[in-house]
C-alpha cells in the first residue's frame, strides 16, 4: 500500500479574469498617489470598497471601478 502525498503548497490556477479586490498599493499606482495618502484616504472612508482580511486591506474592485467614474479622472 502506497500513501498518496498531497503538496502542502498546492500550484495556484492563473486567471485572465481581474483581480476582484485591489490592494491599497495597486490603487496608489492607479492614481498616482503615495501608498500613505492612499492608507488615510482608505481610513476616512474617501475610497471605498474596504474589506479587512486579518491585517491585510482590499477594496472591491467594482466599488473602485465605480468610484473612479464617477471622479471623472478628476485626482
């Protein structure tokens, strides 16, 4: 009787589909912001779409989607 392995790190499928939640410093490079502006701009609720993961912030990419054009591209 053989044991079947099952790898620890399992290989992760890679999609053509956008990511569904942006990281605070992906939305930094979509506006051209430092990452600290961006952080207090996320806290004050001014971006929206936050979801906490543990420690980590996202915003939901169809709720900044939606934000960006309503602002027009007015940074």
């Amino acid at each position: 009787m053989t044991a079947t392995v099952i790898p620890r790190n399992p290989v992760r499928r890679v999609s053509n589909e956008p990511a569904r939640y942006l990281t605070q410093a992906d939305i930094a490079h979509l506006l051209g912001l430092s990452l600290s502006k961006v952080s207090e701009m996320s806290l004050t609720g001014e971006i929206p779409g936050r979801i906490t993961f543990g420690r980590s912030v996202r915003h939901e990419r169809g709720a900044v989607d939606a934000w960006l054009a309503a602002r027009g591209g007015d940074d």
